[in-house]
C-alpha cells in the first residue's frame, strides 16, 4: 500500500486529510499531513516532514503539495529518494480522493491517477438548469424546472 503525505499552508493540509477521512474512514493509517506555519523555518519544517515519514514507514509514498515553489512545495523536494516517492504540486480535493481511492495501485499509477483526478475535478458548471437533467415539459402546471 502507498502512503499519501500532504505538505501544505496552513491549515489546509489537515482540512484536506479530515475531508479525505469524511469519505475514506478506514484510511487514516494512510494518509498523513503537515501544515507549514507561516513563521516556521523551512530546516523546521523540513525535519518534522522527515520524521512523519519515518514514522509512517511506509514503502512508497506520494507527496502532495500546494503551490509549486513555495516552501511546502521546496521541502517536499528535498524529501524525494530512490524512487519510493513522487512529488505533485497543486493539491486539491478531488485530486485527493482519487489518489486515496486507487492507493494500492503502483506508485506511477498512482501519480496518474492523482493527476486525471485533478484536472477532471475542475469544471465549470452552468448556472441555469441543473446539468445533466432534462428540462420538464412546457406543460408542467406546478413550474417546478428548479426542483431536482
């Protein structure tokens, strides 16, 4: 099994783990997180990411990161190895759920799963009638089209 580690500002590292655990009870062995406090040191930061890790001793890991370049992002890279983990940036929940979803899978399927996750999450939605629900006939009475 693959282990998923967040590294984000705070607090959205632990939102996104408590929202994955909403969903995804049983995986709280699984995914660990870290909020990087806006004062830390990145050394700081840096050795209790290393220390979750090693705690969590899992074989492979995923690493998810907010922003790219930011300080979360740059201690996520000094985390990677010999091949046990992978580094995404640009965290966001449906990426998230997907990943925990699929966390059995290899860690290069695992990647691409994060990534289609992420990118299929984003969508515009219509402000008029609900998507993907037929209008009702001109000759509702009642003019219910809003009611789902």
């Amino acid at each position: 099994m693959n282990g998923i580690f967040i590294i984000a500002h705070a607090p959205l590292a632990s939102a996104l783990r408590q929202c994955v655990l909403h969903v995804f009870p049983d995986s709280a062995a699984a995914v660990t997180a870290l909020d990087v406090q806006p004062n830390m040191p990145p050394e700081e930061t840096l050795a209790q990411a290393s220390a979750i890790l090693r705690q969590a001793a899992l074989p492979n890991t995923l690493v998810l990161t907010d922003v790219f370049g930011a300080t979360p992002c740059n201690v996520a890279q000094k985390l990677m190895n010999d091949g046990n983990a992978k580094l995404i940036t640009g965290v966001n929940l449906p990426m998230l759920l997907r990943t925990v979803s699929y966390r059995h899978e290899s860690l290069d399927a695992l990647v691409s799963r994060a990534m289609i996750g992420g990118t299929q999450g984003v969508i515009q939605v219509a402000i008029t009638a609900p998507q993907n629900q037929a209008k009702r006939a001109l000759h509702d009475q009642d003019h219910r089209d809003h009611q789902q």
